[in-house]
C-alpha cells in the first residue's frame, strides 16, 4: 500500500504508545499484513468480552464460538481462526492464547454475523461439574427462617440439565411443584487445587446467568429430602447468555438479579446479599476436588422463590421466566 513503509517506520518509533502486530496476510485484516492495535503498555490483559457458543442458521448441528460485538452482531472466532475449538470448555483449556485470539477478532471486527442469523446455546456444556451453593443469601435465609450458615453448603446438578438462554423447560410429569431460582454464575478458567482465597479470582473466566430449576417436592419431600433429583431433571439448568470476563463487569457482587414469571417480578435483590462470595467458593470447594476449565458454580438464589410464598406459587406449563442479572443478560424459557 501507498505510505506503507513510512507509516510502518513512524509506528515502530512509537513503541511507547502502541504495540505492532504482524500477521498472516488477510488472515484478520482484508488489506495488506499488519494489524494496528494502540494498547497501553501497562502490561494489563483487559479483555473485556462476552463469550457465546451459537449455531449458524444453516448449520445447526456445528457449535461455533463467538464473541458479541454489539446488540446486533457477534464475531465468529472460528472463521477468524479455524484451529480454534468448537466448544468453550476446550477453548477455556487453552487459556491465555485463547483468550488474546478472541480480543484480535474483536479488535478488527471482521467475521461479523447478526443475531437473526444464529442460535444462542448455553456458553459453556458439558462441564466436569455444575457445583451449586444453598442457602447463600441473606435475604432468602431470612425468609425461610433459618441461621445463615457458616460453612457454604454445596450440592450438584448434573451436566445433563444444562440448556440455551432461550431453551424450553420441560415440566417433569414426575412433579407437580416446580420452581424457579434466578442465580449468579460463574465458570472456571483455569485448573487448581486448594487454591488460596486472594488468588481464587485467577482461576475465574467470567460470570453468567443461571436459572436452577427446582422440583420442591422431590427436593424437600423425597429421595429422603437429598437435593440432587430434585435439582437435576432434564433441562432444569438454564444458562446465557454469554460468559461476560471478569473485567466486563463493575462488580459482580453488587449487581442487581431478578427473576419475572408471566412479567411479574417475583424476585429482587442484589447479589451484594451473598454470604460467600466467589473467592470464598473457589477456596472452600477446591479443597475437596481438582477445578478444570469450564466447571460451572451456582452461587445461591435470593428470597421470593414460589415454595415459601403464602400459599406457594409452583411454575405450570406455558409459563415464561425471565432471570437477568444487571450487566450480564436476561434468560428467557417457556415452560412446557
């Protein structure tokens, strides 16, 4: 290109204030070999992103991964670089280069395709594990009348349970008491064992929305009152719709949460009411097991659930249930 060479030599003498990043000729930009990214030299990694997996309208049996541009478009990171994985879990196992790759395609915005032209799957599947905390509000302690505890209580749903941010539910004809649970969750990025509470933060991709749909009866009555069936019917683990970086986020423990059934606010808090926050749940359960990439936590839902309503309001099919979190998105399931 005309200028190249000086343009070239000007960026090269003003290395304090941009890095130079030589690349395959149009592997990212359409014209000529260099990209022209101007960082701050701090040595900070701010990535600042939203991570989906989506499937193209044409091809709905691929899982691709992109990155949300804007409210309108997404970038396809495996059109940008095809020896990128297809799912995140393994794209979460590369770690850092993984990462630095997504920021390149959004930094030079090709591979754009809209919203209209894909479907939103879950942004993480098939985890290792779907770790979930109980009874981590304050306000829904309150409401059920119990000591806050003093140790995180934990229990699982199976990775079977987890579907899209806009996925139906299936209402369970084994139940007649389904509820629902907007939470905070966040997915692991980074492989550790016993790690340390001022560390945990490390090991953590980004936050998400989570709906842990709940059948009472087989949780509370059941299967000798143990969580775990009641918690884990198929497709009682909505999640989306994006894995939003750390960075994105103001703070993810001072966010407001909510969840509407037929638009109506059923409930309101802030995730400023969590008892044990992130670092403390990083650092309690990797004491007990290894954390890989791509294991998803629950954090715990706030008070105004169904079951403790008077009388007790359960979901019923052709329900809608939205779950949004300020900052990171709103799921939206019908119940069927």
């Amino acid at each position: 290109l005309p200028g190249t060479s000086f343009i070239m030599q000007a960026l090269v003498q003003a290395t304090p204030f941009v890095h130079l990043v030589r690349l395959r000729p149009g592997s990212i930009c359409s014209q000529g070999s260099y990209c022209f990214q101007v960082r701050p030299l701090s040595g900070s990694k701010s990535l600042r992103m939203r991570l989906i997996q989506f499937l193209t309208t044409g091809n709905q049996s691929g899982v691709r991964l992109g990155v949300e541009k804007d409210g309108w478009s997404v970038i396809d990171l495996n059109s940008f670089d095809s020896s990128l994985p297809r799912t995140m879990k393994e794209f979460l196992e590369i770690g850092e280069t993984a990462l630095e790759t997504a920021r390149r395609a959004v930094d030079c915005g090709k591979h754009a395709v809209c919203h209209s032209e894909i479907t939103l799957l879950s942004p993480i599947t098939n985890p290792d594990k779907v770790v979930c905390i109980g009874m981590n509000y304050m306000d829904h302690c309150l409401e059920q009348n119990i000591a806050v505890p003093k140790e995180p209580v934990i229990f699982s749903k199976f990775g079977s349970s987890i579907v899209g941010p806009y996925s139906d539910i299936i209402h369970p004809e084994e139940s007649n008491e389904v509820d629902w649970e907007v939470e905070l969750a966040f997915v692991i990025g980074k492989k550790g064992k016993h790690i340390k509470k001022e560390e945990a933060m490390g090991y953590v991709a980004g936050f998400t929305v989570a709906h842990d749909v709940s059948a009472r009866d087989w949780q509370m009555k059941r299967n000798g009152k143990q969580w775990l069936l009641g918690k884990t019917f198929d497709t009682f683990c909505p999640l989306g719709p994006a894995i939003v970086t750390k960075d994105a986020l103001s703070d993810p423990h001072n966010l407001g949460i909510r969840c509407r059934v037929n638009e109506e606010i059923m409930q309101d808090s802030n995730t400023n009411q969590l008892i044990f926050k992130t670092e403390e749940l990083v650092a309690w359960v990797s004491q007990f097991v290894t954390l890989n990439p791509g294991d998803v936590f629950l954090t715990g839902t706030p008070s105004g659930v169904g079951v403790f309503r008077k009388p007790p309001v359960f979901l019923k099919r052709g329900d809608t249930v939205e779950c949004e979190i300020d900052e990171i998105g709103t799921l939206r399931n019908t119940v069927i």
